[in-house]
C-alpha cells in the first residue's frame, strides 16, 4: 500500500517545520553532549545539561511554545538519564547546583580558605602592601583571585 502525502492538506506543512526542528534540536543535543565537562559535583554536572537543552531550545525557538520546550525537556531528561530535570524547577537546580559547588568548595578549602583581606610584604619594595584574595563560582568551578595593592611603590597586581 502505498502512502500519499496532501501537501496542501491544513497544517501539513506546520507539521513538517515542527519535525524538522525537533531533529535539529535533538541532533544539537547529541553533539554538545559529546564535549560536555564532567563535574565532580552531581548537581553541577545536572545543571550543565539543563544550559544545553535551554540553549539549543532557544536557538531552535523551543522556547517560544512553552508546551513543547516542556516536551522538548522531558525527552531529553529520558535520553539522558536525568529525571532531575523534569522532576525539579529550573531555578532550583540552578540553586541546588550553586548551592552544591559552595558546599564542596567549603569542605576542600575550609570556611575561609584564607580569602578575605590582608597584609603582606611587598614583593618590589618590602613594604606592606594590600592583600585581596576571593573566590568566584564560574560556570560551575571555582575559580580564585588575588589582588595586590602597595601604596609604597604603586605595586598593583591581579592574578587569577
């Protein structure tokens, strides 16, 4: 039997954009999940793929229709294993992620980690200088900074 196709049928040719952009999202998926970071912070690592799927549904205008980027998302949690991201707000698992990261960031460097100000001996002059050390969740890491002021000599450092 064969089947016909009435193109100018109502909606017919709606339905084939609606096709063709599920593929190409699920096809953007498939790719970004290849180079995907591995995060050592189970939440962190959920969060990563909930920026994929937003992503590629906004490039893909998934977003406009809210039923379907919420379809759009169920599918993907399947494909990926990942029922956090249909089963939590997308607002909490990105609490839950930063939430996460500090938490572990805290138990490897203690509650301060020597952030905060301080003085130090400048390394030009010898003289006391300004010292800035803090911390910043970037992405899901954690990355440190340092600033160095010496009022003596004009010493003004940043290092990250």
């Amino acid at each position: 039997m064969i089947i016909s196709v009435d193109a100018n049928a109502p909606g017919y040719w709606e339905s084939v954009r609606k096709n063709a952009t599920q593929r190409r999202a699920f096809e953007a998926i498939k790719k970004g999940l290849k180079t995907i970071r591995i995060s050592q912070v189970y939440e962190q690592y959920v969060e990563d793929h909930l920026y994929l799927i937003q992503e590629v549904a906004r490039k893909e205008g998934l977003h406009k229709d809210l039923d379907q980027y919420k379809q759009f998302r169920c599918e993907c949690a399947d494909t990926m294993g990942l029922p956090e991201l249909t089963d939590c707000d997308e607002s909490d698992i990105h609490q839950f992620s930063l939430e996460a990261v500090l938490e572990a960031a805290e138990a490897l460097y203690g509650d301060e980690g020597g952030l905060g100000r301080s003085q130090e001996q400048c390394s030009c002059c010898g003289e006391l200088a300004t010292c800035h050390r803090w911390e910043k969740v970037e992405g899901g890491s954690i990355t440190f900074y340092t600033s160095i002021y010496c009022e003596h000599c004009g010493r003004d450092e940043f290092d990250s």
